[in-house]
C-alpha cells in the first residue's frame, strides 16, 4: 500500500526565514563536542567570526550563532587577506580562493590532497593503504593543503605495525607509506594547511611530535608482552561483561564450552579451540588495547604467539572479532570460525535472555551486526552447521526458550543479506519460510527458485501450491483426516501416479544437491494438476475419498517443497 498527500504552503519572503532556516541546520548537525566563547550563549564546533548571507546581491538579514549577517568574510589567517568583500554570491569561491586562499569546495579539496598524496607516494614506489576515511577527515581539516613528507626512526618498525599506523593516522592525521609487500616503510605524509617554499620547519616539527607517540606505542608493546595471555585470564573475573550476564571470565567459560562443541561438528582440533577461546578475551586487559580498543584481537595474536602458542590458536584470537564491519574479511579456517560463531552467538542469546533485544533502530550492543557475522561465516565459509543446534547450544547456559527468537532474528538478517545479492523479496520468503537450518546452501537454492521462475510451468505451478493451501488449511481447521486410499477417478489416479514417477528421480537430485533440477522435475506435474483440479472435487462429500483427496494433496504440497515453498511465489 503506498500513501501520498498533496499540500500547498504559502510562499514566504526569504529575508524572514533564512536565519531560521540556518540556525535550525546548524543545531542539526552530527557534532559530539560543541563549545561557547566570549561572554554570549552562542555554541558550534568552532568560535565563528563572520555570517555571510547572499541572495545574488542581496544581503539577506537576519543574525546567527550571535553575528549579524553581511558580505565581508575572512580568509587563511596567515596566506589570505584578513578581509573580504563579497559583490555577489557568485563571485563566492573564485574570490574565497584567489584573495582567501581557501577551497571552500570539499569535493574539490578532497580531489587536490588526493592528487597531492598519491604523486608523492609515488616518488617512493609507496602506496597509502585504507586511507580514504582519514582523508576525508584531513579535508575537514585544512583550507589550503599542501604535502610533505616526514620521517621517522626505523627501529620503531620492531612494533607491530598496526599500532604504529593507528596512532599516526587516529592521534597526528598522518597517513604512513607501505612498501610493496603491503609493509610498513619508515615514511608518512602530512597534509599541512600552510603552503611555503621550505617546508624544513612544518616537517622538523611533525617527526618531533610523531616520535613520543611512537615510543609509547614501543612502550606499551613491550611492558604487555612481560607477562602472558595465561597469566591475565583469571583477572578477567574483575572485568564486568554484563551486569547480569557476570564478569568477562564467565563470558569466556561459556564460549569455551561453545567454540570448542563447534569445532568437533567442524571435524577441526577442539583443543586448539578451547585454547583459543580460553585467551581470546586476555587482551583486553593489556596496555595497548587500553590505549587503542580497535586493537583488541590483534594485539591478542601477537602476544599468542610471543608466548608460543599454536599458529592456529593465535590467528583465531585476532579473527574472532570478524567481521567487524559491512565488506570486512572473514575468519578464515575451522578454528578461527567456531570462535568467532561461539563469540557472537554467545553475545546474542545472552542479551536475548535478559531481555536486551535491538528495538527499532536502537541497538547499543551491536547484536544486529553480529548475526549477520554469523549469517556471513555459515554462507560464505559453506559451513554445513544447524543454526538451530547453533542456537540451542548458546543458550544452554542461560535460564531462558528464546531459541525460536533468535533463529528468527538471524533469518531477518539473513533475508536482508539476501536482497543485498539480488535476490526479490518472494523468492528469499519461499525458501526461508521453511525454517532451513542449514544456511549455507540456501544460495544455491534460490538459484534453484530462480531458475524455476523462469520456466513456463512455473507460474502455474505456483498458483496450485498456493490453492493446495489453502485447501490444507480450512481442511484442517476443520478437523478433516488426511488419510491416503483408493482413489478412483482417472485425473486423480493420474495425479498420483506422476507425484510417485518424479519423486523417484527428484529425491536423488535432492540429496546429491542438485536444487535446480529437483525443481524442475516438477515441471511435468502442471499437466496432470491442471486436469486434478478441473475434473476432482477435492471435498467430496464420502469422507474415505474426501481424506484420501486430502492426502493426495499433502503429499503433492511435500514433494515439490523441500526447497522452497512455492506458493509463496504465486501473485
């Protein structure tokens, strides 16, 4: 149903509502920390100075954040004039650049540091890495950029290279050059809001600045690896998870017991995956991730294996927290998945059970994000795991029968996933409807549906699904039996003996996984159903032929939905 209104507001003069408009805009705006200055109650991410308010030649009146609008504004405090008159609005950003040395245009801006990032890494067969949020933020940030190139001390390369591209890019904006192989090289590049023909100086005072960051960095690595992974489990029990979840220690005992179910049903080393559960939480506790939270995992990996532990074990404790955003990368091997299903499951059904479902667009734990890690590491990894035993399992723990909830949260998801790969709305209802538990064929069998769409029966064939439900539905709401008998009028025996001739050669095609051809078998049947229910009153009034009628239909209505209910595709 689609709802529309047409309404007609009566114009208003401009000069009686930009100011409105403007200030109304400004309080709008996504910004974590506001400030005041002076002795007036005006507050914005930044003192303003000067309010410009054109309509062509206009100066429009009004005033704003304190400051009466005009058209004289300010450029670069050092490189541009410190006043400038506006003729027009037009004459806006050519003169802003030309007498201002500002580029008021952000698309623009972007465009030049960009330009000016990448020819400078070039120079050194550099390459930049995941730089584009940070330059979006380096674009916020400057007027009139300009790159140089800074330096620091190679010997800092001996601390992992994530904490040292972390604190370049979150604490100094910098962005830090890779070498080939993707490594971490000894040089960064600063984009600076002065343009001046010896940068000696800009550059001296940014390597001056970065080096303490750095030797923190070196610090924290190496007073964490001092004492072991081990060593910090049991001082997890001071950590609150949740406040009536228990401590950080119980949520680590429960995705032991989890990780380490899942990895037998995965045929992989459930020691190593008790291992790997046992310390995947223990670097939360270690001064770097105190530092820097985004570290967490990462960190945990390298202390795994600075304190010898299993490859394997190590890289799981890192991978557990996969994927961590829409497009990231996925834990890769047995060990590492049964973690990280055990983790996110474990958050779940935890939260499902005090309660703490996501609400509207409310979710504060995150627990949307990681059903769908689930949904992504079944379907992708094609791990043949049940989502229900997945979902009893996490909950064991837990004084709760959410399970039905959660499996449906997790099939929300999914369906969401689904439609991001292309798939309509009916076709991802026809196959999840039937409840699969095993999500990772559930691609190749809305293939399957697609293929079937395309056939000529298919639409036919789907119009009597949905009358077979209907007819199963009153007929049960009514008490009717569902017995199978003799059958005795041709259409009907005619029916019954093709259901029998196609289910033989399609359940084959079922178990071998061969979803396309099971639903085509089924093509043959548009003939023999048409002619069922032009020639059969299905509710016969002799109660033996009315349920033997009945059962006829309930096995035609099994038989060609193992896949995919496709009544759900008729419109």
């Amino acid at each position: 149903m689609v709802v529309f209104a047409k309404a007609t507001t009566k114009g208003v003069n401009l000069d009686a509502v930009l100011a409105g408009l403007v200030g109304d805009a400004l309080k709008r705006l996504p910004v974590p920390k506001i400030m005041r200055w002076g002795a007036g109650a005006a507050q914005f991410v930044r003192p303003a100075h000067s309010l410009v308010m054109l309509h062509g030649k206009h100066v429009v009146p009004g005033a704003v954040l304190g400051l009466q609008s005009g058209n004289k504004t300010r450029g670069h405090r050092f490189m541009g004039k410190a006043e400038i008159t506006l003729a027009s609005a037009d004459e806006y950003e050519k003169k802003l650049l030309d007498e201002g040395k500002v580029m008021v245009d952000f698309g623009k801006r972007r465009a030049e540091i960009d330009k000016q990032l990448q020819s400078e890494a070039k120079k050194y067969d550099a390459s930049l890495g995941a730089y584009q949020l940070l330059l979006d933020e380096v674009t916020a940030l400057v007027e009139h950029p300009s790159v140089y190139v800074g330096e620091f001390d190679k010997a800092f390369l001996e601390v992992p290279q994530e904490c040292l591209i972390l604190t370049m890019r979150q604490n100094q904006k910098y962005f830090p050059l890779f070498d080939a192989a993707g490594k971490l090289t000894g040089k960064f590049l600063i984009v600076s809001n002065m343009q001046v023909a010896d940068p000696r100086h800009i550059i001296g005072g940014n390597q001056r600045v970065v080096r303490p960051r750095l030797e923190d960095a070196r610090f924290f690595y190496d007073q964490d690896r001092k004492q072991s992974l081990e060593a910090r489990v049991a001082l997890l029990s001071k950590v609150v998870y949740h406040n009536k979840l228990g401590s950080q220690l119980d949520q680590v005992d429960r995705i032991e017991v989890l990780a380490t179910l899942i990895s037998i049903q995965l045929k992989a080393e459930k020691s190593h995956a008790a291992r790997a559960a046992r310390l995947c939480k223990a670097d939360l506790l270690s001064g770097m991730v105190g530092e820097f939270p985004e570290l967490q995992g990462v960190m945990g990996r390298y202390y795994a294996l600075h304190d010898k532990e299993p490859a394997a074990v190590a890289d799981a404790i890192e991978a557990h927290y996969r994927p961590r955003f829409a497009g990231d990368r996925l834990p890769e091997g047995p060990i590492a998945c049964a973690l990280a299903l055990a983790d996110k499951l474990d958050a779940i059904a935890g939260l499902f059970s005090i309660g703490q479902q996501p609400s509207g667009d409310k979710d504060p734990f995150g627990l949307r994000r990681a059903a769908l890690g689930v949904v992504r590491i079944l379907v992708e990894n094609r791990l043949h795991l049940s989502l229900a035993e997945l979902a009893k399992a996490a909950f064991e723990p837990f004084q709760s029968k959410a399970v039905p909830e959660l499996i449906q949260f997790v099939y929300d998801r999914f369906a969401g996933y689904l439609k991001e790969q292309g798939f309509s709305t009916l076709q991802i209802d026809s196959v999840l409807s039937l409840h699969p538990t095993g999500l990772s064929v559930v691609l190749q069998q809305l293939e399957a549906v697609k293929a079937f769409q395309a056939l000529p029966e298919a639409e036919s064939l789907a119009a009597a699904n949905k009358r077979i439900v209907n007819i199963l539905k009153q007929a049960e709401a009514k008490g009717e039996t569902f017995k199978a008998g003799d059958l005795k009028e041709p259409a009907e025996l005619a029916l019954h003996a093709a259901i029998n001739k196609t289910n033989a050669a399609a359940k084959s095609l079922y178990e071998k996984g061969d979803y396309s051809g099971y639903l085509k078998s089924f093509a043959v049947l548009k003939a023999p159903v048409d002619t069922f229910f032009e020639k059969v009153m299905v509710m016969a009034e002799d109660k033996t032929l009315r349920s033997s009628r009945l059962a006829l239909l309930r096995d035609l209505r099994e038989s060609m939905n193992r896949v995919a209910d496709l009544s759900k595709l008729a419109t």
